[in-house]
C-alpha cells in the first residue's frame, strides 16, 4: 500500500478540513440564534483549538514510539464518535466538551499526517506535496460550509454525513503501513527553544493561520448576521475564501521551490493585509466583499503548508517532530485566542475590529520578514 500512501493521506486530511469547515459556522450559528453572547460564542468555538493545544504538548513521544498510522486511525475515531454525539443534547458545555475531544482528534490526524508527508518526500518536491496537502485540507474546508444548509433536513444530518466520510477514511488508513520519524542524529536533541530559534520565521504561519481560519469559521458568520446579511450569503463569503486558497496552493507550492519560501510567504501576507483592510469598507455588497475574500485566500491559504515546508528545508530531519509540536502549539494558540479576541472586539468595539487586527497581523509578519536571521536555504541536489 506504500504506492497509494499520499492520497490516502490527503484523502484523510480532505475529510478532517470539511469536519472542521461545517462544524464551526454550523454550531455558531445555532448559539446566536440560541442568543448566547458573541464572546461566549467564540469561546465555545475555541474549545476546537483548547483540544489541539492540549495534544500538541503530549503527541511527539507517542510518534516517535507508534509511528505515524496509530495516531491517525486515534484521531480519525475520536472525531467519528464525538461528531455523531453533538446532535444527542444541544446545550453549550455539551458542545464545548465535544469540540475538545474533536480538537484532540483532529490534531492527531494533522500532525502525524504532515510529518509524514514533508519527512519522506524528496526535498525537490517538498513544496508540490505540502501544497496538494494543503489543497486537500482547503477542498474540505471550503465545501465544510456549505452543509449548513442541510440542516433544514435536521440537525443530525449533517454530522451523520462527516461520520461517513470519516469512516471510509478509518478504512483506508487502516491498510497503509507504518512508518516512524527519523532517530535524532549524533545524540543530539531538538529541544523547543533551540528549535524556535532556528525556525521562528517558518513557524509563526502557522500562529496567523490558526488565528485566520478560527475567526472566519467561528467568528464571520456571526459579522454577517450582524451586518444584515443572509446565511447563504455567509457560505459564499466563506467559500470565496477557502475556494481561492485552492486556486493558489500548487502554483504557490511549485513558485516556492523556485525562488524561496520566505520570499512567498512574505508577499501573499501584504497583499493580504491591505484586501483585510478594506473588507470594511464595502458594507453589505457581497459581490465586493467576495471578491476581497477570493484575493486574501488566494494570499493566506497556503501559509500553513508553506510554512511546514520551510521548516522542513531550514531544519534537520530529527527535528521535524519536535518543529511541527511548535507549529501544532502556534496554530492552537492562533485558534483559541482568534475567535475569543475577535468576539470581544465585535462585543465592545465594533464588528469591522476583526478585520483591522487580520490586517495588522499580517502586516507585522511581512516587516518581521525583513529582519528574520536566516534566509531560504535549499536542499536540493
């Protein structure tokens, strides 16, 4: 099975990015109609990421001693059972417990699948694999929303259909075999410190796009209704951005082995700080705000992907576990403070407060990218 392994593994990652695309909007929208305050609302939908966070800390021993296959067959379980109990009491710490439980899934699944991946890919093709991987994840997630809209057949529909899709991802996975991350070389350790220092320029993508991809699947949809505008418009919106995500992560994956990684991640991010800014100022025309959504997407969708990339071409191969627990903990640390900080700013400041801080996020990561202590350094032969 070793020559259907990747797209076994983007089919898994495929399938865990629509799990969270539908159930974040999908459960914000039932706590606002529910009139649970935006603040208590987003942080519910940080309980995903409190779950990622909380196995971040724990999962490199269990890689390294398990290998990658356990792990993703632990999470993908998790997920299945915690997604069909949602539908059983629709009550807020019932919610918030679940989505923890789907937080440690999900983290499994994604961090033994990545590492797999950018570990045992040729360095010549690291950049078109992460971005298929990348692709995959965004594929799910742009289609994720768009099962809000089945809810008008029930509330148990739509997580009856993720529990399928999960299932035949349960089956495949279980037939690949297992492999095992690289042993550290020469008796030396990757602690995180010496780890963040090396690569704190290729991780920090990961922080932005925890923080990017929570507010907009936890927090937008609930700008939207505040704005006045429809739940389909809120699923156009949402697509616009995750579809132009897709449009963009192989040509960005292939440009980066070109000319750098570091150099591509720092240009999406100004182009998308300033297509944040103006989200604003074009009120309720969803035709401009889709637009806006398409260009930020095509910008930060891939700097997830990319950013593992980096760390991959930047750091030695035993230290890829111990880097992609840091990238883990910034993507958690970006998902739980998003949707709570973005909350508190639409309670208290004002609803357009979401996009200005999208705006001067990425706007510190493009100036960071003129000071960062290290360049691109290829490994190719």
């Amino acid at each position: 099975m070793k020559t259907y392994r990747f797209p076994i593994l983007i089919l898994a990652i495929g399938i865990a990015g629509m799990s969270q695309g539908l159930t974040l909007p999908l459960l914000s929208i039932l706590l606002e109609k529910a009139d649970v305050p935006s603040s208590m609302n987003g942080w519910n939908a940080s309980a995903l990421y409190i779950g990622m966070f909380i196995t971040s800390l724990f999962i490199e021993k269990p890689a390294r001693r398990f290998g990658y296959k356990p792990l993703i067959v632990c999470g993908i379980a998790i997920v299945l059972l915690s997604s069909l109990l949602i539908p059983l009491w629709l009550q807020f710490t019932w919610w918030f417990f679940l989505r923890m439980l789907i937080g440690v899934g999900d983290s499994s699944i994604h961090y033994a699948t990545q590492l797999w991946i950018t570990s045992s890919c040729p360095p010549q093709e690291r950049g078109r694999r992460i971005s298929i991987y990348g692709f995959s994840y965004g594929a799910g997630f742009s289609i994720g929303p768009f099962g809000v809209n089945l809810l008008q057949y029930g509330i148990w529909i739509p997580f009856l259909l993720v529990a399928l899709f999960y299932f035949v991802a349960l089956l495949l996975v279980s037939k690949l075999s297992n492999e095992f991350p690289t042993t550290y070389e020469n008796g030396e350790k990757a602690s995180y410190g010496k780890t963040f220092r090396l690569g704190w320029y290729a991780l920090i993508p990961a922080f932005l796009y925890g923080y990017l991809e929570a507010v907009l699947n936890g927090i937008v949809p609930i700008y939207t209704l505040r704005i006045g505008l429809h739940e389909t418009d809120l699923s156009i919106v949402l697509f616009a951005f995750f579809g132009g995500a897709l449009l963009t992560q192989l040509p960005l994956g292939i440009l980066s082995d070109r000319i750098g990684r570091k150099k591509v991640l720092m240009m999406t991010a100004g182009i998308a700080a300033i297509s944040f800014f103006l989200v604003p100022w074009v009120g309720q025309r969803v035709f401009l705000m889709t637009i806006l959504f398409v260009i930020s997407g095509c910008c930060t969708g891939s700097f997830f992907s990319l950013g593992l990339a980096y760390v991959a071409d930047i750091m030695p191969p035993s230290f890829l576990p111990t880097a992609n627990v840091l990238a883990s903990l910034l993507f958690s640390l970006g998902s739980m403070s998003g949707p709570w900080l973005a909350g508190l700013g639409i309670q208290y400041i004002h609803p357009n407060s979401l996009f200005y801080l999208f705006t001067i996020l990425l706007g510190a990561f493009f100036v960071a990218g003129f000071v960062a202590n290290y360049s691109y350094k290829t490994q190719l032969k």
